[in-house]
C-alpha cells in the first residue's frame, strides 16, 4: 500500500479542494441495514425539514424504489428492518436501492461507488448505470469494480497489481485499436506494480533489487520475477525455499517466451484485413496463438529434453508453496 501523496478535487472554476474539504457520499456493495423510517434512511436525521418530502420520493423513484414505498403502510414514515419494531422488512436488493436513494438525496459532488449493483438484477443494474452516466456529467465519480461487464462504455481501465503507475502497453497495436472495453471485453489495461516492503526481510533489501532491475518491474510476470529474486538472495530463506523459488523462476522464464509470442502472434492478426485472416496464413497465425496461449497456461513437454516445462497454474501451486510456513505453538514454562 502506498504510504504517502495526495488527493485533491478540481472544481469547475479550477480550484481544488482536499478531501476534507468537499461533501462526498459513498455506496457500499453491501449497505447497512439501519433500522429507521424510510425517511431517516434517505435524510439521516430524525428531523423532519420543510420540503423534503419531494425531494426524498424524487430520490427513490430515481433509485427505483419509489413504487414500492409508495406501497408501504406509512409510505416514507413506514419503521423498516427486521426486529427493533421495524414494519416490514426490505430485500437484498431494495436495501441497495434504499442507499442509492440516500446518495441521490445528498447530491455530493464527489461520488464513491464500491461495487454498487451487487444485489441487483440485469435490468436493474441497467437502470442504475443509466443513472450514474447522467450524473458524472456534473459529478465526480470514483468506480471499484471486479466486473468487466458492468463498466460502462469509453471508460479507461486501471488494473491493480500492487500500487505503482506505469505508461499504458499499447506499443505496437494498430492505429484506431479501441482501447475501451467493448462487448465485455478489455482491450486496454494500464499495468501497476509497488514493491510492497512487507514481503522482504529489510528495506534495504527491497533497495538492493531495485538496483538489479533498475526500477520496480511494470508488469505482473517480471513482478513475480522481482519477488523470486528477494527470496534467492533472502539470507533468511532455507535451501529448499531457494531450490523452489529457482524453479519457479525458470517457470516464470519460458511463461514469458510464450507470452512474447502470443502478443507477436496477436499484433500480425490485428494488422490483417478480413480475408487474409480467413487464409491458411491467417489460420495457421490463429492456430500458434492458441497453442502458446495453452503452454503458457498449462505448461509443455520440451520437444528436445523431454522434460516438462511447467505453465501458470504450476507457478501459482508453487508460489503458494513458497508462502506457506509452519506456525508451532509456543508453550510457555
């Protein structure tokens, strides 16, 4: 994690504020269930103000809940959560809706979003998506999603790999190659990686391999490359802590040869026209693009050796190995 920087906001006249200084309103994946009227839900006080009333069936409607508080014994009055005499109690998804309501209702200017249609159905999720596009056009909108499919159209992409920031890995790709995700697909990821201090033995040590790679790798295989390397030359680690981080560095090696290829198999299709792709040439591009795909993924056998050359999910068994530690309970005298 990152110990140190800043965040600011850019109003529209240009000034910026820090994040104690602007309202800002979240939406959880999984909202609090707060056991109070449907109005103190959406105002959070217990106060009633003059006018509020249409702004809070304004919200609702908005967050497609007002059919269903309109239906309520008491309508916005109506007490709701199950046990501390609530009336009714309110589904996943109408909990979720509840706190989209409340969000709508504070109008913040900055809007953090964490996984918010978690609950809901596709035309739900539809509607919401809707909403917010309409909303950043006035608003600042921070989106956490592990959803590819919920990302809404000509959105830049940031992956997290552990923290740091590095130019976007477009080099070689064809002019006009869409980098926003299309039909659920990512086209453009920005690749992030921070060394994080936690997993070496000393500060220093991270500082002594900065200098063997000149800089924290930028992308997931050289970074697990990185991290092979502190447990090679980690005077902590055992022989066979070193004998495995050896063999899962080699692994990582021949994933990367095969990776190379694929994206040099990927750039020759991206550069042919429709015809040619349906060729033998085309078809025979295709065909190696899959097979280094799959050695990549699972591994081969070398054609000259006969050994096997192991792939992803046997580096990822092994770095798991590498993490496990025994724990022996301490027994006091």
């Amino acid at each position: 994690m990152p110990t140190s920087g800043w965040i600011s906001a850019q109003l529209q006249g240009g000034a910026s504020l820090s994040p104690v200084q602007f309202h800002k309103a979240p939406l959880f994946q999984e909202p609090s269930h707060l056991h109070l009227t449907i109005r103190q839900n959406i105002t959070m006080r217990f106060e009633k103000t003059p006018g509020e009333d249409a702004r809070i069936y304004d919200a609702l409607e908005k967050a497609g809940l007002g059919k269903v508080v309109k239906g309520l014994p008491d309508g916005i009055d109506t007490l709701v959560g199950a046990g501390f005499g609530g009336q009714t109690d309110l589904s996943g998804g109408q909990w979720q809706r509840l706190a989209l309501a409340r969000l709508i209702y504070g109008d913040a200017p900055v809007i953090i979003l964490d996984e918010p249609v978690a609950s809901l159905d596709p035309e739900g999720e539809r509607a919401v998506f809707e909403l917010f596009a309409r909303l950043a056009q006035s608003k600042i909108i921070i989106f956490t999603t592990h959803r590819y499919d919920s990302i809404p159209r000509n959105t830049k992409i940031v992956v997290l790999v552990d923290g740091e920031c590095t130019r976007a890995d477009l080099q070689g790709l064809p002019a006009g190659t869409p980098t926003a995700p299309q039909n659920a697909t990512i086209a453009h990821i920005a690749h992030f990686a921070l060394l994080n201090p936690c997993v070496q033995e000393e500060q220093e040590q991270a500082q002594l391999l900065k200098q063997v790679f000149h800089h924290v790798p930028h992308n997931y295989v050289d970074h697990l490359l990185f991290h092979m390397a502190g447990v090679i030359q980690s005077q902590g680690a055992t022989s066979g802590q070193r004998a495995l981080a050896l063999q899962i560095n080699t692994a990582i090696n021949n994933v990367k040869t095969w990776l190379v290829q694929v994206r040099q198999d990927a750039e020759q299709l991206l550069h042919m026209q429709n015809a040619q792709l349906k060729q033998l040439s085309g078809l025979a591009i295709l065909g190696d693009l899959e097979a280094q795909a799959r050695y990549a993924y699972a591994g081969r056998t070398d054609p000259a050796s006969g050994e096997m050359q192991q792939g992803a999910t046997w580096i990822y068994d092994n770095v798991e190995r590498l993490a496990a530690f025994d724990v022996t309970p301490y027994l006091t005298r």
